[in-house]
C-alpha cells in the first residue's frame, strides 16, 4: 500500500515537474529574472553593501532610515537585562496573568494602551497585540469578524472589500473560505460606496465583514469609513481597517481623524478593529504589526475562541490564532510608543507630506506626460506612467498594470517614505529625463 502511494506521489511530483518546466526546456531560453544555476555563498561584505544603497529604494513603504540612536540604547538595555538570550516566550494575552511567565506582556500591553490612545479607543478599553506583520493583523481582524457575525447570527458572512485591497486580503479571504462580494471603485480608488450599498442590499441574507483600506498599497486611495459605517446602520456587520502603512503616520498630520476609533458628538464607534505594520512608516527593524480593538469585542470573541481551543494546556484561551510568539519584537518596539519617539514620528510624518507634494509638483511641472497622479492629500504615493527598466531596477519601484479602457498601462509608484528626502528625490527627477 504504501508503495503504491509513494509511487503515486513520485510519479505525480515529476508530472508536475515536466509540466512547469517544459515550454523553458524546449526553447531552452532564459528567463529576465531567472536565479543564476550557482548559488553565491553568505557574504557580509556584500550584506554591507547593501545597506549603503538602502536610501535610493523608492519603489515599497519601507522606511529605510535607521532607527534613532536611543532605541540601539534601548535594545542595549534590554539585552543587558537578559532578552534575546535564551527562549523568551510571550505565548498568550498580554492583557491576562500567565502562567507561563518568561514573557514581555508588560510591554506589549502598555504599547497597545499608548497606541490605542493614539487611535483614539477608550482608555482601558482597549485590547490587542503586537503582531507579525501587517498580514497577520489582518487575519486577526479577519477572523474576529467572522467569528462575531457566525455567531450572532448563525450565518457566515461574506467579505468586501474591493480589488484596490492589498492582495494579503484575498489569500485571507480564501483561508478563511469567504464568499467575496467585490465592490467598485471611484476614480481615484476608493470604495465606492453606492456600490457597496447595492451589494449589501443583494445579498442582505447574509452579514457583512468589510474591509476598509486607509492607504490602499499602488494608489494610496482612502475608502470613506463614516460613509461606509452609515452604509452598515441597521446590518449585522463587522468592521476592519487595513491601515498597513497610513495608520502609522495618518495620526500626526491634519487629517489624525481618518484613523480615530470614535467621533464625536457621542463617542460612537467608527470601526471594529484595526491594523497597522510597524516596519513600514515606524521603521522597526524587522516586520511586526499592531492589531487593535476594544475589550468589549475581545471579550465576545473570547467567549467563542474558548469553545474552539481547549485552554487546558496554558491555562488561559490565549486570544491569539499563533501560539509561542516573539518576546523580543513587544519590549523593542515598546520604544515606537513614547511621547518622545511620537515627536520624531511627527517629523517625519510632516517631512513625508512636504516631499510627496514636492515630487508631485516636479513630476506635474517637468513629467506632465507620465501623468503624475496622487490620490488624495492623505498620501504620500505618487504613481505615473511607467519609466525604464533602468529607473525601475535603480530605484526598486513597484509596477502595475492599470486598466485603462479594456487595456492594461503599466504604471510605476514612489512611496515617500521618511528616507526619501529631497535629495535622493532630485537625483530621481534628473534620472527621468
Ligand atoms: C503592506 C500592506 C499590507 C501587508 O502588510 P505586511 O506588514 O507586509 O504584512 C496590508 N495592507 C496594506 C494596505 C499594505 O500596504
């Protein structure tokens, strides 16, 4: 039996090998971006020298800057105090006692206070974690969503969002085997919300988790989260915010309440939960998110998530899809989350607003054939008509194809980011004569 099956599997996985291999095979052409047949070995030399060339990428939201010089003191305290020496574990919720105690809930339970405040959530009505990424903060607004709304009504949900969404969404949406009710866009690539209205009212047996963009990943486009609340008024629905990269800064310029939890007049909710990448605007050195929400939709979540996981074991429900989670990651990025580190945010938040306006402007002024294009002020994205190959690869930009009467244009973006300053801008500028 089992060498039937291994037999089977072998001659399956070499079908399978011809069938992506052959059309290379038989022309025997080389791919553009083909890896070399020889592996280089590690090499610090060259490890070195990317980190020279770190300011020129242009293309992604990563900000390539260094921390400032006090958070190497800070993780300098913290290896003196033991951390990232032996197996620190922050397996749990940081908000609950744990039994096992060789953790950083501490830290990461202030850094959640601090930027919830900053979000604008109740005081000590907040609960959430320090994730692994962006992505991962989605799955946890993802799968919160959809636990609330099976549960309340005994129905699955369907999910919207739209095709402007980062494509962490879709594989989301497919892990978590969601119907996908696609809503249409405006211009500028933001939800557009007469759409979402018509589809919710197509499919009203059903309750609604919606994803909403602040900062959709090419565009920059912002879906309009008040005028998709009031789409949701009367509906068994769930709310989430990918605010991968503009959460990060969003809350030190004009428009700070894009991202706020609650509005006035009466302190009503905007959203449900929200997540934010740390190493895109933050510059934390290596990928990690925040995941944010109140405590009272934690604790309806809980009381579900303690039937599907048996606490037995931990001796607590540990409010986390991921079990041992990193401890080092909390007690560091704890540093992003004092006052004196949100005024360096501040300042680069406002340097990001002056340069994208900045390159804007060139680009309209000199490039007006590329067509320069930002989405809205909230941005600091600006997209426009391809360049060369040479420019691509010099300046690591992403490209896309955007439709444009049934054909697809290829287009390019500049994330400013706080490394892209005006003179790596500049430099670009001359590049694109
Ligand atoms: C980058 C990005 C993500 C994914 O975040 P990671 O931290 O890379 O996992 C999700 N959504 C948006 C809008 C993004 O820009």
């Amino acid at each position: 039996m089992s060498i039937t099956r291994r037999k089977f599997l072998g001659l399956t996985g070499a079908a399978t090998l011809v069938a992506t291999c052959s059309p290379n095979a038989l022309t025997g052409q080389t791919l553009p971006n083909e890896r070399p047949d020889y592996a280089p070995s590690p090499d610090l030399k060259k490890l070195h020298a990317l980190t020279r060339q770190r300011t020129s990428m242009l293309g992604y939201p990563i900000n390539m800057n260094y921390p400032p010089p006090a958070f190497f003191d800070w993780r300098q305290k913290l290896d003196a105090a033991g951390l990232n020496k032996f197996s620190f574990n922050s397996v749990g919720d940081p908000f609950k006692h744990s039994h096992f105690f060789f953790n950083t809930h501490d830290f990461e339970r202030e850094l959640i206070e601090r930027f919830g405040a900053i979000y604008g959530f109740t005081h000590k009505q907040v609960w959430g974690f320090l994730t692994n990424s962006g992505t991962d903060s989605n799955m946890h607004g993802i799968y919160i969503g959809r636990t609330l709304l099976k549960s309340r009504t005994g129905i699955m949900p369907k999910i919207y969002f739209t095709r402007e969404a980062h494509y962490s969404i879709q594989i989301l949406r497919n892990l978590m085997n969601l119907e996908w009710v696609v809503v249409n866009t405006q211009a500028d690539g933001c939800m557009d919300v007469n759409d979402l209205e018509q589809k919710l009212k197509a499919n009203s047996d059903h309750p609604a988790l919606v994803v909403a963009t602040i900062g959709t990943t090419f565009k920059g486009a912002v879906d309009p989260v008040d005028d998709i609340q009031s789409k949701l008024k009367g509906r068994d629905s769930y709310l989430h915010l990918d605010a991968a990269l503009f959460g990060g800064y969003l809350p030190h310029t004009p428009f700070a309440d894009e991202v706020l939890h609650t509005q006035a007049p009466d302190q009503s909710a905007r959203y449900h939960s929200i997540a934010v990448s740390c190493h895109k605007f933050f510059g934390f050195p290596s990928p990690a998110g925040l995941f944010i929400t109140t405590q009272s939709i934690f604790d309806e979540f809980e009381a579900q998530f303690g039937k599907i996981h048996d606490p037995e074991y931990i001796l607590q429900t540990p409010g986390t899809i991921t079990c041992s989670r990193d401890a080092v990651k909390p007690a560091e990025f704890h540093f992003f989350s004092s006052e004196s580190d949100f005024s360096r945010q501040a300042i680069d938040a406002q340097n990001m607003m002056d340069n994208a306006n900045y390159l804007l402007n060139e680009m309209k002024t000199h490039y007006a054939h590329l067509e320069p294009t930002r989405a809205n002020n909230l941005s600091t994205i600006i997209y426009f008509k391809k360049p060369t190959d040479r420019l691509i690869n010099r300046y690591t930009l992403a490209t896309i194809g955007l439709k444009q009467k049934d054909q697809s244009v290829p287009y390019a973006h500049v994330v400013v980011m706080p490394h892209v300053g005006k003179t790596i801008l500049n430099r670009f500028l001359e590049d694109l004569t």
